[in-house]
C-alpha cells in the first residue's frame, strides 16, 4: 500500500536535510506504545505509522501520531497476543515526503495461569505452632519450578481447632538458599476450608519454600496436611523452628504418625509476563523534498488532506 497526501503544510527546511531519530518501544499483550525522539531541522509537518501483520505491508494499519517539535508519540491497541508486527514510519515536511525501512516487533504472549501444589485435595491431619511458643515458628512445603515464573498468591487449607483463637498467621516465601525473599500481609487460617493470600508479585524460577508463620503465643486453626497422596513420603514439608534451624517436618517429630506428609499449600501465578522491556532503535537517513504533484495517481482516493493508493484506510 502507498500512502500520500494531497496537501501538506509547508516550512522552510533546507532540501535534502537529515533527519535522525531514537525509538522507544513498550510492547504489551495486546498494544504497543511509541515514544520517538527526532533531530531535524524543522518541526515535521506530519508522522504516520503503518502496522501490519505482514512484512510486505499489505494491508497495513495507518495511525496518527502525536507530533511535537522533536519527538512524536502513538498508541496502538487491537492488536493480538503472540504475533509478529512490521511497521514503518512516513515522515513528511513541507513537500518532502520519506518512508523508513520496515521493522518488526512481536507482542507478548497471554499469560498463562498456573496452580502449583503436592496435595491431593484433602487434609487427613494438621499442624499448629503452639501457642506457649515464645518465638515465631514455620511450617510449609518446598517447590521447584524450572521456568520463570510470576507467583501472585498463596492458598492455604485450615483445619478447625476447637482451641483456636483466630490468631493472625502469616506467608513467608524463601528462596533456595532459604532467604526471605518476600512476606504476606497478615490472614486468619479458616476452619475446614481454604483462603487465597494475595503477595505482591515476584518472579522466580528454581526452589523456593513457602511457609506459614506463626508469631509468638499464637492460637490458630490447623495447617492441613495430606499424608496419603502421591507426594506424601517425598521430604517436601519443612519446619524452621524458633531458633532458626530447619528441619523436614518428619525429623521434627518422628513419633508421631502424621509426621510425614505434605502440607495444603499451593501457588498461584502466571508463567509469562505482560509486557516487555522497553527497548531503544536507532535510525539516520536523509529526508529529500519531492513534488506533491508526482506522488498522486490515479488510483488515490482522497480523504481530507491524505489519499491512498488503491485501498480506503482501515
């Protein structure tokens, strides 16, 4: 598709200047904003992006840009997740008119939500930290997830206490070398039934540990725990006692029969991220002047002040 005007403002900018501009993008799901600084001797009369999903450019999307003294700027939505866009830049000042060259951007993919957990829905026992412990304790689980991921909450599965209080607990997440790495806002464990603990997001990808605290003379429901699933027997439950040694949770108390098994913690978040880093391009080339009148054909169809060839704007 050739895209012309039919009338353009004009300025007093030398023939053949050069015109040199750095490129900003920021690349979501399902847009892309443009934020481009230019170096040219003259305010540009007008700046126009052509989109498509096309390295040919057929078809091709044009956009209004929001055109200053020494950048411009556009917002694009609409666009689809996962895909490959080519666009270009039609400069024109004055008479002159000039494309750049196509490039290409590709948009992020949808997130895609995941569950993480070693349970297999139901609480055959619980845990509690006692509440004349004059210290904080933990309890929870280890995971491992070998992508990057962004975990946004926690859900967590009481058992009913006929000596709880409602004491508020908290999550604690660990990385593998067992460093906080971030903490939950305060919840009450419910009695028989799960709650979802939102945590600012944090991105991770390896072992990690999620554990439920108990401050100092805490009365609580139970910490639920299965320990006849799948994963039951497979030292994935832990404990930091008060004075900061961990152990698995059927080192802590061997006797007892519900000391192996995996607490009913799970995480939730999303495996892709919904926008990119924002990259910067680089670009020099000379802008020449040309004579409107040769730019038009007969197959234009004017719009206003713009025409284009062969094919109405979309």
């Amino acid at each position: 598709m050739i895209f012309c005007f039919t009338s353009c403002n004009k300025d007093d900018s030398p023939p053949n200047a050069r015109i040199s501009i750095k490129e900003s993008l920021d690349i979501g799901v399902t847009s892309v904003s443009f934020y481009v600084n230019y170096d040219y001797p003259a305010k540009l009369a007008d700046v126009k992006i052509h989109v498509s999903s096309n390295s040919s450019m057929y078809n091709a999307t044009v956009c209004n840009t929001d055109c200053k003294s020494d950048y411009f700027t556009a917002n694009i939505s609409g666009l689809n997740d996962n895909t490959t866009y080519y666009y270009c830049y039609e400069y024109v000042s004055g008479p002159s008119k000039m494309k750049s060259d196509v490039k290409s951007f590709k948009t992020k993919e949808t997130a895609k939500m995941f569950t993480w957990y070693w349970d297999d829905g139901t609480a055959e026992s619980g845990w509690v930290a006692l509440s004349t412990n004059t210290n904080d304790h933990w309890m929870g689980n280890r995971f491992t997830i070998n992508e990057s991921v962004v975990i946004t909450s926690i859900d967590v599965y009481g058992v009913d206490n006929s000596n709880n209080k409602d004491s508020p607990v908290f999550i604690d997440i660990y990385n593998q070398s067992r460093e906080l790495i971030r903490s939950s806002n305060s919840f009450i464990l419910p009695k028989d039934k799960w709650i979802n603990v939102s945590i600012n997001p944090i991105s991770y990808s390896g072992t990690f540990y999620v554990m439920v605290r108990w401050p100092a003379y805490s009365s609580t429901s139970y910490l639920g725990i299965d320990t006849n699933g799948p994963y039951a027997n497979y030292d994935i439950a832990w404990v930091r006692r008060s004075n900061g040694n961990w152990v698995l949770l059927r080192e802590n108390n061997p006797d007892k029969p519900n000391s192996h098994g995996v607490f009913l913690i799970r995480v939730n978040g999303n495996i892709s991220s919904t926008k990119s880093i924002i990259y910067p391009i680089e670009e020099e080339f000379v802008l020449p002047h040309e004579n409107v009148s040769d730019i038009n054909g007969d197959n234009c169809t004017s719009d206003g002040n713009e025409c284009y060839y062969g094919k109405n704007r979309n």
